[in-house]
C-alpha cells in the first residue's frame, strides 16, 4: 500500500512474468551445446504430440488403430524379409485379439468406462510382446492407458505407465504433460512446475521461438503464483523472525514518507532553521528526563520532557543517519513504557502522548517486518485517539488541541490500512476505515461536485485529510491479491482518487501540501507507467500506454519536476527523474531514459543504491534493443551484449557497494544472470534478496523470480542429462 513500492516494483514488478517470457533467451545460450536432432522427431509425431494434448484419449486411440493398420503390412513385409516366421494360425489369433482390444479401448473410452478401457489396453500390451511387427507401438499403449488411469482418477497407476513411456521417449512431450497434470493433482506443484518447464523448453527448442506460445503455458504462471505466495508468506515468518536491524535508510524514510507526519516536521525544522540536534535541544536541555519528571508527578513537566523527546526523535528521522534511527526508535519506545507506569494517572493529555509514540512504534514494527505486532500498536493508538463522529463541525473547531488529535487519528487509520494491506487483512475494513477518514461528502461523488477546496480558503488539516485519504484509497485499489496480481481495471478506479488528490492540493502554499502533491504527481505517473501495463500484460497484451497516457504523464512530471525543485532536500527529484527515464524508456527515447538516469544517481543521496540499478537496468534494455537490429553483424552484436552484460553488472555490483543487502540489486543480478544462461549464478543473487525482503508483495514477488529459476534450472539439468546418456 505505501508508495515507496511503487519505485521499487518498477525494478520487480514484471520480472516473474518476464522470466516465464524470456525462456527461449536461455534456450539458446543454455542449450547450445545439446544438438537440434535430439529434440526433433518426426512433423506427424509432433502434430500428434499437439493434437493428443488438446483431446486427450480419442485421437490417441484412434491415432494409434490407424497407424496399426497401416504399418501392419510394412511390419509383416520387414518381418517376412528376415525370415521371422510364425505359425499363421497362432499369429492370426493374437493379431485378432490385439486389433479387438484396442477397438474395445476405444469403445470404453467414448462410453466413459475408463477403467475398462485400461484394462483392454492393459491386453493389447501384453499381445504386442509376442507381435513383433506391433511392438514399435507400446510406446503409445503406455500412454494411451495412462491416458485411461489418469482419466479414472488411478493416479500412481497412471504415473507408473507415464515413466515407462518416458524411458522409452525421453522427449515425449505428451506424457510429460500428463506427469505434469498427475503431479498437479497429487499437490506436487514444484514437481509440475518442472515438467511444464521442460515441455516449454523442448516445445520451444523444437520451434525456434516461433508461433504462439503453448496453452499450458498461462497454467505454468498460475503454478509459480499459487506456490509464491505461499512461499512469500512463509518467508516472511522466518524474516519476522530473525529480522533485528532496520532495512537500509532510503527504505525507512521512504515507508514514512507514506503519512504525514514527516513532512510537517521536516518543513517545521526547515522553516524553523533547526539543522542541528543541539538548536533543536536549545535551553530545554536543562529540562528534567521523562523519567524524573514522571517521578515528580507534574503533568506541565511530563509533558514538557515528551515533547523534547518528540522533536529529538523526529530530527533524528528526518535528518540522522540509520543508526541514529534505531537509538529514535528505541526511545520511543522507552518513553511509551514509562508513559505505562501505574504510577501515572489517565488523562486526555497523556492519551494522545501515547498515541503518537505507538504510532511510531508501528512504523518500526512494519519496518522490521512484523506486521503482527504493528497491528497491535496502531489498533491501540486508535483506541486511545479515535476518530471524529464528523468531520464537518470538527474541522471548524480552532483551538490546536483538537486538531492535533484529529490528525493524530486520521494519521493513525492510514497507518492501520497500511499495515491491514500488508496482512492480508479484511479488504471490507480498509475500505471503510478509509472512507471514514475522508467522510461522506467525499464518498458522495455528486456531494463531492458540490463543494470546491481551495488552499488558503479551506483549513489546511481537511485539505491534508481528503488528499491523503484519497492517495491511501488509490493504493488501496491497486493492491495485489494472493497471486501477486492486479484486479482488473484497478489502475482507471484508482485514478479517480489521485485526480481528486490533484484537485484539493492546486498551487501548494506549505511543505506539508507541496509534500502530498508531489506525492499525488507521482502516484499517478505510477498508476499510468506501471499498474496499468501490468495489468494489460496479465491478460496477455503487451500494450504500452497510448500516446494520451504519455503525454498526462509527462505534464504532471514536468509539475512534480518544478515542485521537487523547491524542496528543502534532493531526494524528490531525484525519484522524479527515475521516473522521467521510465517515461523517456516508454516511448522509446532510449538515450534521454540513460541520461535521466544518470542524473538521477549522481543526484542521489550516499546510502542510496536504486537509481544505480535503475541505470544499470536502462543501460540493459538499450544493449537489447540494439541487438535486435537486423542489420548488424550477428558477430559484433553478440560481443557488444556480452560486454554490455559485463558493464551492467559491475553497476549492481556497484550498488551493492553502496547497500550491501540492496533488495534491488540482488534481483536485478539475479535477472541478469538468467538472461545470461547462469541460472545457478541467478538462484544464489535471488536467494539472498529474498533473505532481506521487506514486505510480503516483495517477498512473494522474489519467490516468484526463485521458483521460475529454480524451474529452468531443474530442467535444463534433466535435459543435458538425457542427452549425455
């Protein structure tokens, strides 16, 4: 739900679905070693491989009688010829048996007795051992009965029948399609997933890469979703677990970036000229600790040494190093246990004290992957500051207690959608909780017509709320499901919300609202560049966006460009102009994207590793699309991509300097390695980018990256180990 995601998934987003696509890239430098002929057989076994897989049983059947009946007489004729002679009276009698089994199979199998259609092939195999010119033909009454078993639901039988097929054809895509569908049905996913793979790789192999890819292949993809997800979740408990320090400091500041808070006091310090603890701290260092105030019970006093403490923490998080993060945190949460001393009484005061610390205790939580306990803080924090019945009276309210209480809630709500997205939680609750923070006139489209917001004319907090809340609701809307999929149509339903975010937020006049704007501008660039190519690619086209898309895209990031321009830190446009190269890489403005990007880095802050990689995965594409020049030499063109491949990845490896534990890196070392052909060089950079994952849609998206290599890897082992034997 936050929209540090959005920049990151530019880099992760598609690369699952893209491995799925880019096989026939391995093929040829994976496979160059095997021989074609080893995968190539006859054109008629394969359309029949084709068309067996689309009805599966009766063309077999009928298949194999017609090839009975026409190699009978060459079978005899050959067997004739070496002098191999039979009795006729015992060879009619077996012939006749053979041929009356197999119309049999036939009969049972179109009358939907499946186990009697087995068992009559069952007799035909057995026949074919004394029918010498029939026994080229047990390859198919294998697979015609594990036709038959699988059909009865006599699965192992099946799977026996299966094996015996493949060690007579190793490359028999259609029994390895039928173990594939076996091994789904027994809930040995992997193992399907394996099989599928193979299939693809000999199907492709075979074809050249030509013609529309095969039907399972949409099944394969539904596979390396229903495992990863589980397998995100999982992985999540184990990081859950094992998690003590925070992720890298971009990261942090980014996932803060995602409420309010931050912003108000990054513009307070900044309008305030506090650039050091020590002005922030000023006389008030002679103030008591939280702890001996306590001790003197004086409410004036506690609430004196909290709010030092506050300012102290939030300096910290808006200008400390990752380091001074974790001694702010573990403040925080020192002060919200001796807020919990019995010794203190209740009060309204206190209450909203606690709130704010155990909002910040959450956002720890989420950052260190524990979600289960984040819930728990900020449900407790909406307890102790609940949200108005009404907004309207509220708001016309001037003194800043109330406010800041409202804030306080609304800021809350946010935080718990945030964390409930995150859990997988009741989609129901969110959507409430979120409709609550912006209120029913908001809700109400044609309430909503009626009344127009102006800065300077509206108080600043509603403008902040509706903006905020409608940010929250767009991401929201384009959450992925279990799967690690868009819901159709989520990117147009979301920008309904950013729209009226842009609408309620014109001509900023404070840091908070510049904040939320360009927040707002970037979001619906996202929403444009990403969500809605995703969810186009999920239903099979690879449509870019149109050139009305385009060119929204480009004035709003003209807009966010000025604006990012004023801020009082670089870390704005240096995000705008990550998403300007994703703009220019859109339409194919191949050397504006590098040179945006390179900008971008040379803008971005010691500790921060992405546009690097967002460089490095530019630089990429451009040595990709150079390759497909028809015109080039075949000879310089392949060492230019090989150099290109080397250029790129000393840049993540640079990244990696900068962030060793860089989720970015790793993932995009992992992709590069498996266009490479090194699928084991990719699963040893996946692997360790999921180990650091900072989210469940992150971890599920690396484990689809993992159980696809994984996949390829298996089988290309099986592969060359056919081929050696």
């Amino acid at each position: 739900m936050p929209e540090h995601r959005n920049l990151t998934f530019l880099i992760l987003g598609g690369l699952s679905i893209f491995a799925l696509l880019s096989y026939f890239f391995v093929f040829k430098s994976s496979l160059r070693l095997l021989p074609i002929a080893s995968f190539t057989g006859s054109e008629k076994k394969k359309k029949d491989d084709q068309e067996g897989d689309k009805n599966d049983g009766p063309d077999v059947i009928v298949d194999d009688e017609s090839d009975d009946d026409s190699d009978d007489e060459d079978q005899n004729d050959k067997g004739k010829s070496k002098g191999i002679k039979m009795a006729e009276e015992s060879f009619a009698e077996n012939r006749e048996k053979f041929d009356a089994a197999l119309r049999l199979a036939k009969k049972n199998f179109e009358g939907g007795r499946f186990a009697q259609a087995a068992a009559k092939y069952t007799d035909a195999i057995s026949l074919a051992q004394t029918l010498p010119n029939v026994g080229n033909q047990l390859t198919s009454l294998y697979n015609n009965r594990s036709a038959m078993y699988e059909k009865n639901t006599d699965l192992d039988l099946s799977l026996s029948d299966i094996n015996v097929v493949l060690v007579m054809e190793p490359f028999h895509s259609k029994a390895r399609l039928r173990r594939a569908r076996i091994y789904e049905a027994k809930n040995r996913m992997k193992d399907a997933l394996k099989e599928y793979t193979v299939c693809q790789l000999i199907d492709r192999f075979q074809s050249g890469g030509a013609g529309a890819p095969p039907a399972y292949v949409a099944r394969v993809d539904e596979i390396v979703r229903e495992i990863s997800g589980r397998e995100g979740e999982k992985e999540m408990k184990n990081i859950q677990e094992r998690r003590k320090s925070l992720p890298g400091k971009v990261y942090c500041r980014n996932f803060l970036e995602c409420f309010p808070s931050i912003h108000h006091w990054r513009d307070l310090f900044f309008i305030r000229n506090k650039r050091t603890r020590e002005s922030v701290q000023g006389s008030s260092s002679l103030s008591p600790s939280l702890s001996a105030a306590i001790e003197t019970g004086d409410l004036s006093l506690i609430t004196q040494s909290l709010q030092l403490t506050y300012e102290l923490v939030w300096f910290d998080l808006v200008h400390g190093s990752l380091s001074s993060w974790q001694e702010a945190f573990s403040t925080i949460r020192l002060s919200l246990s001796l807020l919990n001393s019995p010794s203190l009484s209740p009060s309204l005061s206190l209450s909203l004290w606690k709130a704010r610390l155990l909002q910040l205790c959450c956002a720890e939580s989420m950052l260190l992957a524990n979600s289960e306990r984040g819930e728990r803080e900020i449900r407790e924090a909406l307890s102790l500051c609940p949200l108005p019945k009404s907004w309207d009276e509220q708001e016309k309210e001037e003194r800043e207690r109330e406010k800041e209480e409202r804030m306080c809630a609304w800021e809350s709500v946010l935080m718990l959608c945030t964390v409930l997205v995150e859990r997988k939680k009741s989609d129901e609750e969110v959507s409430s909780l979120l409709s609550a923070v912006l209120g029913a006139q908001e809700i109400n489209e044609k309430e909503r017509e009626k009344e127009i917001i102006k800065p300077g004319a509206s108080p600043e907090e509603k403008i902040l709320r509706i903006a905020w809340g409608h940010i929250h609701m767009a991401s929201f809307k384009t959450r992925k499901n279990e799967k690690g999929l868009y819901r159709q149509g989520s990117a147009a339903d979301a920008m309904i919300n950013v729209r009226r975010a842009l609408e309620v937020t014109v001509s900023p006049t404070t840091g908070s609202l510049l904040a939320v704007r360009l927040i707002t501008l970037h979001k619906t660039t996202s929403l444009t560049l990403t969500v809605s190519t995703m969810e186009k690619m999920q239903l099979g086209y690879q449509e870019p966006p149109n050139r009305e898309e385009l060119e929204a895209a480009k004035t709003w990031l003209s807009e966010a460009n000025k604006l990012a321009h004023s801020c009082s830190h670089t870390a704005p446009l240096c995000t705008i102009l990550q998403m300007e190269a994703e703009l220019s890489l859109s339409t194919g403005d191949i050397d504006t994207a590098v040179s945006l990007a390179e900008r971008a880095v040379q803008l971005a802050e010691s500790d921060d590793s992405v546009p690097l990689v967002n460089k490095g995965s530019i630089l990429l594409q451009k040595a990709m699309h150079e390759a497909q020049d028809p015109n080039a030499n075949p000879q310089l063109m392949k060492e230019s991509v090989e150099q290109a491949g080397k250029n790129v990845r000393a840049i993540f490896e640079q990244a990696l300097l900068v962030e060793p534990h860089g989720v970015e890196a790793l993932a995009q070392l992992g992709h590069l390695h498996t266009m490479m052909g090194d699928t084991e060089g990719a699963l040893v950079h996946i692997r360790h980018a999921l180990e650091y994952a900072r989210s469940l849609e992150e971890a599920v998206d690396l484990s689809q990256m993992l159980i696809t290599t994984q996949a390829q890897t298996e089988a290309m082992k099986e592969l060359q180990s056919l081929q050696s034997r």
